[in-house]
C-alpha cells in the first residue's frame, strides 16, 4: 500500500450466482479527505462496487483495505466504528423524531462518551446538518431533501472516518442537490459517493472513479479524469466548459436522436 493510502481496492471483482460478471479487476487507492464520486451508465457497476467497498457485500475475490486493514478481518463493531452507509433503501419509522432518529447512529460507540456528551456532540451533528428547526419533527413529514440530510445526520452520529453515500442526491430539486454536496464536502472526512449528475462533480468532488460495463475505466482527481473525451466514450455525450465570473462552468451537450419508421 503506499504511503498516506487511507482506503484500497485490490483486485475487486464480483459475480453473480448465475455466473454474470458484475464486477471486474478494480484497483484504486484514495488518500484521507478525499471525496471520491464514482460515476458509469446504468449497470457498469457503481452499486456493487460502493457495497463491496462499504462491506455491504462480501469480498469473495480481492480485498479493500481501510488505514491498511482488510474489510476481512474487521469485525461488524470494528466497521460501524468506522464507516458508516447511506443507502438508498433508508425508510426509518415515520413516528420517530427527527432527533430520536438520528441518535440512533450513536448505538456504536454509546461507550464512548457520556450520555451529557453524546446529547451535545447531537446538538452539534444537527446544527452542521441544518437540522435545528426540525428536530422535534416526525420523520414521516419531512421533505426529501430534509430526510437526505437526516440519513447523513444518523451516520455523521456514529463519528465515522469513511462515509459512503448511494446517490444522496437522488430525487432532489437542483437546489437541494447543491445544498446536499455542498454538506458533504464540507464534512472533512473522506466519502466516497455514487453521483449521477457529472456537472456537479468538479464542484464537489477532489477524485473521480469513472466506470463502464463492469470496469473501472478512469480514476484519479478530477480534473484529470473527467475529460470531455473520456466522459464522451463512457457516456456518449460531450462534456463542455464554459468561463462564468471568473469559474468553469460545466454542461452536457446531450444531442437528439431521431428514429425513422
């Protein structure tokens, strides 16, 4: 592993039991703080890899290595006193409080503190969330946006060093999407992050894991790697920049295509 490496891919690959590749010969290191954003079309992969990197899945061929130790030998307590998962199946009981739920995420490391403490490091989780206001509400009438940044309140909670979120952006309006990225990079632990929406990334994300049928096709910080030549063979789009007060401005060229009868 080299040096200053905080999370490790090694050989990854994964097969369904019908024998369908899912996942093939993924390798990649990332350093702590880092943001990582994988991004492929539908079905190149970018759900398994997160889950075998989170230990959603099990690791049957490679191995990840979080601070130089294998997923493989750390224990269920060992990993949810490091990493912590927003997945997309969230679905918390709406009758819980907002704040009665996001306490939840403390169940691992309750020993670690006092209870005086946890209630104040809970204070703290839910004014860095913008989460204040609504903290005596019912999960069941919160917005989508609202319940996004209750999921990452309830994983800030478990004190993480690596969080993984599966497209936190899903469903939301474009201003709540920015509302949401502008959170997570601003959280100073390392995340890695399915995202759909390329033209937000350079915004939020310092590295990038581009992928294509099953495979890893590009990683590395993002301004290296998202490439309008390299998102128009992943994507078939075009990928453009533009000069706007003084910042690129990203945009997708997404051509019409017709079809003749």
């Amino acid at each position: 592993m080299t040096c200053g490496a905080f999370l490790e891919a090694r050989g990854l690959e994964y097969y369904a039991l019908n024998g369908d590749v899912l996942l093939q010969n993924v390798n990649f290191e990332m350093n702590e703080g880092a943001t990582l954003a994988i991004a492929g079309p539908n079905g190149a992969g970018k759900t398994t890899l997160l889950n075998l990197l989170c230990g959603g899945e099990e690791i049957v061929l490679g191995d990840v290595l979080v601070k130089g130790r294998s997923l493989r030998q750390l224990s269920a307590m060992d990993r949810a006193r490091m990493i912590a998962v927003v997945s997309q199946q969230e679905s918390p009981d709406g009758r819980l409080f907002l704040r009665d739920y996001v306490a939840l995420g403390q169940i691992p490391i309750r020993a670690d503190r006092s209870a005086a403490e946890h209630a104040l490091e809970l204070d703290r989780i839910l004014k860095l969330t913008g989460l204040v206001a609504l903290a005596d509400k019912r999960m069941a009438v919160l917005s989508g946006g609202e319940r996004q940044r209750a999921h990452i309140a309830r994983a800030l909670a478990q004190n993480p060093s690596l969080l993984f979120l599966d497209e936190p952006t899903n469903h939301l309006d474009p201003d709540a999407k920015g509302r949401m990225l502008s959170l997570v990079a601003e959280l100073g632990i390392t995340v890695v992050m399915i995202v759909h929406d390329l033209v937000m990334i350079p915004e939020f994300a310092t590295h990038i894991a581009l992928m294509k049928s099953t495979r890893l096709t590009g990683f590395g910080p993002v301004h290296e790697v998202l490439t309008p030549e390299r998102v128009r063979e992943t994507f078939g789009v075009d990928f453009l920049s533009f000069q706007h007060e003084g910042r690129m401005i990203p945009a997708l060229d997404i051509r019409r295509t017709t079809t003749s009868n």
